[in-house]
C-alpha cells in the first residue's frame, strides 16, 4: 500500500512542479461540471421540489385538461358536481384574484388578492398560524364580510402583531374582520396573495366563467388518479348532456392532474432545455479530458516501457495515470463549484420567482456530491480510457525508439476521432443557440407596433364601494387624465384596462367573437379611453377613432386591430358587425368604426394576437365587473424629459381627487416590454452562454491535440527541414491536418443539429414566436465560428511546427 501510495505522490509531485497540464484538464472538467451542476441545482430548487405541504402527492387539481401536464380553469357551475367523488378525501376552490385597494393598516395600498372556499384549506392540510379558517355562514353569499392575512403581509403590515385577530381591514372600501393569518406555504404553494377573501359560491350557481378559478383535491389514501379523472370526466359530461349541449359541446375533457405538474408546466420545457444543453457541455468536456489523458498517458509510453521491462507489475504501472485523473477530478470538482455557486448568485435576481416557487436558490450537500462523483468518475474513466489506448505502443518499439517515436498513427488515431467528436458537438449546441439568438435578433429589429419611449404608466383600482359601476369609474378616471394632462413636461394621458403590451392576466383576457357570416374565435378584449392610440402613436389605417360622443348612451362601437380586420373581415371591417359574447352568454352587437396597426401584446417574442378596442365608456357593467376581478386599470403618460420625473406630480394630481386612492407599478413603458420578455431573454442568454462554453471547450480541445502532436513530432519536422522543406510547408501541413478534423466534426454536427432543430422545434417555436428550425444562416453561421475558432487553435502549434530547427531536432541522432 506505501508503494501505491508513494507512485500517486509521485505523479502529483510531477504535475505540480510543471502545472501546464493540471490546470488545462482541470480547468476543462470544471466547465463542464459547473454547468450540469448548476442546471442540476436549479431544476432541484423547482422542479424536484416538494410542495411544502404534508403528503404533497395526493393533491391533485380538477379540471378541464388542456395537454398532458396543464389543467385548464373551473366555473363555479362546474364545481358544484365535484361533490362526493369516490377516491377525493377533501375538495376545495381556489380563485386568483386581482389587486385590491385595503386601508386600515398604515398607509392605503394595493395588494394582490385570493379568494377560496371553506374547503381549500383542509384539501392542502394547512392550519392557520393565527385564528381560524372560514366557516360555512362567511363561505355564502351575503354572509359576514371576514378576511384572512398573509403571512408576509401579517409581518409587513402588521409586524406579526399576534393581536390582530378581530381587528378591521377595509378590502375595496368595506371594513371585514380578520379571523386568521395563513401560514407561509399557503402562499408558496398558490402564489402571492396578501389578503384572502371567501369566494361565497351560491348553491345552484349558474356562473360559466373560467377566469383562473381551480378545483384542488386531496387524494384518499390508496386512491388511483386515472380512477378520481375518469369520475370527474363522468361526471361534467353528465351535466352539459342535461343542459342539451351533450353531441354539440366542443369543449376538451375533463380531468385530474398532480398539482405540482400544473404548478410547474411553465417552467419544464425551458429548464429541460437548459438541462440538455448543460449536458452537452459536460459531454465536450468529457470528450476534451479524454483527449488530454490520452496525451498524457502518451507522452509517459517510454517510461513504461522501461519500467516494464525492469520487471515493474502492471498495477504499479497505471498507479502514475489513476493519480493524474484523482488529482484532476478533485480540483476539477472544486472549481467546478466554485464556478457554479458563482454563476447562481449572480442569476438568483434574474430568475423568476415561479420557477422557485417564490424561495431562493440552495445548494445543499446533494449538489457537492454530485459535483464530486461527476469530477471524479469522468476523471477516472478518462484516464482509463488513455491507459486502455495508450497500450497499443509496444515495448520493443518504445525501447528502440528512445522515446523519440512520438505519437503513432494508430495511438493518435483516437486523439483525432475525440476531437471530431468536440467538434462535433459543439456544433449541435452552437446551431440550438444561433436559432435562439436568430429569432432574438429578428425581434430586436421588429417595430412592436407602438412607441415605448417617454411613457410613464402606473396602476390604479378604483376603491369599488366608492366607484360601484362603469359610469363611475368612468367619470373618476376622466378627472385623473385631465389633471395628469397639466403635470409640467406631460403632453397627453390617458386611461385603459390593458396597456400595449402586458403579461399580466389582462394580457391573457379573450372574449369569443362572432362575425355576421358565423365565424367564432377568440380575441383580446381591450377597454379604452380617448387619445390612447395617439399616446401610444398606434396608426389609425381606417375609418375614426373613439371621440368624447362615444358614451354609454350612445350606440355600441368598436375599433379593431389589422389583423383581425385581414383575417375575418378579408381587410374591410369598417361599417361590419360583430358580437361579443358578454359574462351571462348574451351576445352584444357592436359597430365597427375604425381600423387600427396591429400590435404584439406580449412583446416581440411572441405572435401577435388580434384585438379588439372598445369605448371604456361603453363597457357593460358585468363585463367591467370582471375586467377589475382581474386587474386594475392603467393609465399612461406620455411627454418630454425623464418619465420618472413625474411620479410627485402624479401623486399629487391622484390626492386631489381621491386622497385615499393608492397606487401602484410606478414603471416606464420601456420597463413594461423589458418584463414581458425577461424570461424568454434570460433563457436566450443562458443557451448562449453554454455555446460560448461549447466553443471555447472545443477549441481547447483542438488547441491541446495539435500543440501535442506538433511537440511530438519535433523529430519528424526536423528531418523534413533538413532535406529542404521550407517552414510554409510544415504550416501548411499542420493546419492541414487540424483544418480536416474541423470539417468532419462539422459535417457529422450539422446532420446531429438538424435532427435536434427537429426534435425541439415545438419547444422552440413556444418560448420564441418569431425563431424556426434550423436554417441554412444559422448552419452558416455556426461553421464560420467554429472554423475561425479551430483555426486559431490549429494556428500556434503550426507555427511552432514551423519554427524547429533541424539541428537541435537531430541532435539526439
């Protein structure tokens, strides 16, 4: 064992007295583990994390199933036959609400709102930290008007004062008493939710609407889902065929899905993504490890042999080898995480918080491990491999030789195919990264319809005891926008229910359309008031914008985008009808007045959507009821100079005409956009960060096999000098030979590209509206990079090559 122990030492001892080498192999190793590894840690934080409720596995979500892992909502009507399900413990209704105005703690705010049902909280098997959950009199309508806190909002506004219960809190104008505080995972769970409210579903509801409302179950023990999906199926179709729409009901099934699948589907396809890049990478660093063990078990060939005809066992011999790749596993694993929690600290804030479920990123124990048994298998299986390769030389030629044989034909014939390999690969992961960046470009250079410059927007939601109904809200926004328009440097203003582009739940509103020939589809559905496509310069192409006559007495008109007008209206929708289909399924008749420029509500990177402009003057009260159970309003500023520079004035406009009104999302219009796609970009730059990675592995790579090979074949050079090879020659010769290796790689990496481009196309095409497949730029491209990349790599070691003097090549001759 002491002698095992001494020859490690003794090949530790050697590379760090010359480092060269350990630090190239561990440098490339560590590459590759700090990606997997932090891609790894990353999908552990959202993806393998478990919901923070006790037996997680048994909540499943009810509902309409929109795929394989997505429930679509549920309408209260529908909830009511959910009843008594064989197989369901516990059912409660969850209904994500908007952001509500609440006084009587500290200053008014606004603060984002739950509603659920006296049945949610034992469905998650959650207790209150302070107080108690609803009962069945506040859960009804009419009932007492009650409240829960937050737990976040109960430390924020009220400093986790355990005293609270009891006390008053006006939600939207309307004192409700606090009967309990919920506890931090409520809010992990289902999202941001300072105030929670009953959602007081009358018996016998006739309410159709799917606005985000979800039925979640909780599982009996030995229940089957595919059992407690097929009865909720069952059991909905049976209520449609009653109201007689059973042979003509178009909508999709019924069903049961985990939870934590529903929870997670936004987040899966992108960090599944990331993981198949971050794999590649650890793959190409692989491949390069390989190739610098295989150098360097190379290069040691006549050592063995000497030792091996001394009579040195063969145990002893790879003792030298196994202690290279223990030692470049270790440091390769420590860098590794080094570089891995670096490049997670620095993404933490850029992250969104629904991937994390609202936590942060940690990096437990599993993440060291996983670092250390990925540095040191590939280590060892690398230097393995080398050992396995490096035997072909036989001791005769080795001793005849003098260890002046360099690398033979047959002993760097892997070298090469290892770098074909790199190449290879790295052209699979830069030609996914070119159709990311290609569609980025295109969208940097599209024109979204609207001007995003000098706009200050902000949102407000009328207190609703005080501003009841449309004429209200109305008539409260028109004396707002007039004194905005008076802030010194702001030139118009105005009021709407969706700004330009928006990912909030507006963003997704759609109403269903009718045209006079009997065409149905879905539309955006946006409320405005006057001078909104003038703020936001939205070209008029047709007919006349909304005037001050376009009231609620008047008749009921309408302004819809280009492409809805091309699409259903073959371009002339000016004087047409169309129906909307309002909040109790009655169809209300609108006139067509104008036609306005398309526009891409959720941002460049995503098609744009028809839609459909109304009068906010004109907006039916039911339809206005559930705009603001949605959202707030928003209003815009347009002028000269920082928009910013005006927050004091709109305070002070807002205070004039209701000193208790909060706002909130003071923000410039250019920050709307910069959000609605900062998911989408940061994935964009992530994938370019793993093909930068990619590139630089692989010119490594190239770089090590060429300066490798060059310095073993000094004595080849030498000779060819001496009988009149001039030093252009042996350039052209080594570049030659790297120059070939880059074209197969790039030949079998296009083929493996092309069925990738193909394989993630839908995945693709889903994050990024505007990029497609693989095309012959982005293949174009990518063979330009990475052959300037191996050109340069090949570069050094062919002017080194062309540099050998013959004498001293000859010398030992």
């Amino acid at each position: 064992m002491n002698v095992w122990l001494a020859e490690i030492w003794r090949a530790w001892r050697a590379s760090l007295r010359r480092p060269g080498f350990l630090l190239l192999a561990a440098g490339v190793l560590a590459l590759g583990v700090g990606a997997s590894v932090a891609v790894t840690t990353l999908i552990q934080n959202s993806l393998w994390r478990p919901l923070p409720v006790p037996q997680p596995s048994q909540l499943v979500v009810l509902g309409q199933i929109r795929d394989t892992s997505q429930v679509g909502g549920i309408s209260p009507h529908e909830y009511q036959y959910l009843d008594k399900l064989d197989g369901v413990a516990s059912l409660g209704l969850w209904w994500p609400g908007s952001m509500v105005n609440v006084a009587g703690v500290s200053a008014p705010a606004q603060v984002p709102l739950i509603r659920m049902d006296q049945g949610l909280l034992p469905t998650l098997d959650l207790q209150p930290v302070l107080g108690r959950n609803f009962d069945a009199q506040e859960d009804h309508p009419h009932g007492p008007p009650v409240v829960m806190l937050g737990y976040g909002f109960w430390l924020r506004g009220y400093g986790g004062d355990r005293s609270v219960i009891g006390r008053s809190l006006r939600v939207e104008g309307v004192p409700h008493t606090i009967v309990g505080v919920l506890p931090a995972a409520f809010n992990t769970v289902l999202g941001p939710g300072d105030v929670v409210l009953p959602t007081a579903v009358p018996v016998g509801s006739r309410d159709y609407s799917h606005n985000g409302t979800l039925a979640l179950a909780r599982l009996a023990p030995g229940a089957e889902i595919a059992a407690v999906s097929a009865q909720t199926d069952a059991r909905e179709r049976a209520m449609y065929r009653d109201m007689g729409m059973g042979g003509n009901w178009k909508k999709p099934r019924f069903g049961a899905l985990h939870l934590a699948s529903v929870m997670r589907h936004d987040a899966r396809p992108m960090l599944l993504l990331f993981m198949a890049s971050a794999m590649l990478v650890l793959l190409i660093a692989l491949v390069n490890l390989a190739n610098l063990m295989l150098l360097r078990a190379l290069s040691r060939n006549h050592d063995v042999a000497v030792r091996g005809a001394l009579g040195a066992p063969l145990l002893r011999l790879m003792l030298p080898a196994l202690g290279d790749g223990l030692l470049v596993g270790g440091a390769g694993a420590l860098a590794g995480m080094a570089l891995a929690m670096t490049g997670l600290a620095l993404l933490q804030d850029f992250i969104p918080a629904e991937w994390l479920w609202g936590g942060r990123l940690h990096v437990d124990a599993s993440a060291w491990l996983l670092a250390f048994a990925v540095g040191m298998l590939g280590a060892l299986l690398a230097a393995g491999l080398a050992l396995w390769r490096s035997r072909s030389a036989t001791t005769v030629d080795e001793l005849r030789e003098g260890g002046r044989s360099g690398i033979s034909l047959r002993s760097g014939r892997l070298g090469r195919v290892l770098v074909v390999a790199q190449v290879a690969l790295a052209a699979v992961l830069l030609c996914a990264a070119g159709v990311f960046m290609h569609g980025l470009y295109d969208a940097s250079r599209l024109h979204l319809g609207f001007a995003d410059g000098d706009v200050l927007t902000f949102d407000l939601a009328p207190v609703r005891a005080d501003y009841p109904d449309v004429a209200s809200v109305w008539a409260m926004s028109q004396r707002l926008v007039q004194r905005l328009r008076v802030i010194p440097g702001v030139a118009d203003a105005v009021v709407t229910t969706n700004l330009p582009a928006s990912n909030g739940m507006m963003g997704q509103l759609q109403t269903t359309l009718h045209t006079p020939d009997g065409q149905e589809f879905a539309s955006q559905y946006h409320g405005i008031g006057d001078g909104f496509f003038r703020l936001f310069s939205i070209p008029l192409l047709e007919g006349r914008s909304f005037t001050r006559d376009d009231t609620g007495g008047g008749e009921l008109v309408a302004i819809a985008s280009q492409d809805l007008a091309d699409r259903y209206y073959d371009g002339h929708a000016v004087g047409k009808r169309i129906e909307m289909t309002g909040v109790d399924d009655k169809l209300i008749s609108l006139h067509i007045v104008g036609v306005v420029g398309a526009t891409y509500q959720k941002g460049p990177l995503q098609p744009m959507q028809p839609v459909l402009y109304v009068p906010l003057a004109q907006m039916p009260d039911p339809v206005m009821g559930l705009v603001r159970h949605l959202e707030p309003l928003r209003f815009a500023l347009r002028g000269h100079g920082n928009p910013m520079d005006w927050q004091a004035g709109v305070r002070a406009a807002l205070a004039g005409i209701a000193p208790e009104q909060p706002i909130a999302n003071l923000r410039t219009m250019r920050n709307v956009v910069q959000q609605t796609t900062a998911s989408a970009r940061l994935s964009l730059w992530l994938i370019g960060l793993f093909a930068a990675l990619a590139l630089l592995l692989a010119a490594a790579g190239l770089y090590a096999v060429m300066a490798v090979a060059v310095a073993a074949r000094e004595r080849e050079f030498g000779v060819r000098m001496a009988l009149g090879a001039r030093p252009s020659r042996l350039l052209r010769l080594v570049l030659r030979g790297g120059l070939l290796q880059i074209a197969a790689g790039l030949v079998l990496g296009m083929a493996g590209a092309w069925l990738v481009a193909r394989a993630v196309s839908q995945v693709l095409m889903g994050l990024i509206g505007r990029a497609g497949a693989l095309d012959p730029l982005v293949m174009a491209g990518v063979s330009v990079v990475l052959a300037l990349a191996g050109l340069l790599a090949c570069m050094l070691p062919a002017l080194r090559a062309a540099r050998v003097a013959p004498m001293r090549a000859l010398r030992g001759e």
